[in-house]
C-alpha cells in the first residue's frame, strides 16, 4: 500500500505524527509512505501499471 504522508490529515497534529511514526516504524513491510510529489514522480504518464 502507498500512504501519501502530505495529503492526510488528523483533528490533531499530534495523533497525525503518531500515525505516521507506526506506519513508517511498524507497517515498513506493507506500507510504502511517500511524499505526493514523488508519488506524481513516479506515476506513469499513460496511466497503466509497469510490469515489475
């Protein structure tokens, strides 16, 4: 999964940064956290998958 950290948000900064620190520190294996700007980076111009 790819979690875009600048494009969510919390009632709370603080519960915002605790998210992201057990995201980032305990999903490392199933969570990808990118910023948007690689996201879009990275993202095919024609809109299809690569193969890997």
């Amino acid at each position: 999964m790819i979690l875009v950290v600048d494009a969510l948000c919390s009632s709370a900064d603080e519960t915002h940064d605790s998210m992201m620190k057990i995201y980032m520190n305990r999903f490392g294996q199933q969570v990808e956290c990118v910023t948007t700007e690689t996201l879009l980076a990275n993202w095919p111009a024609d809109g299809r998958a690569r193969s890997l």
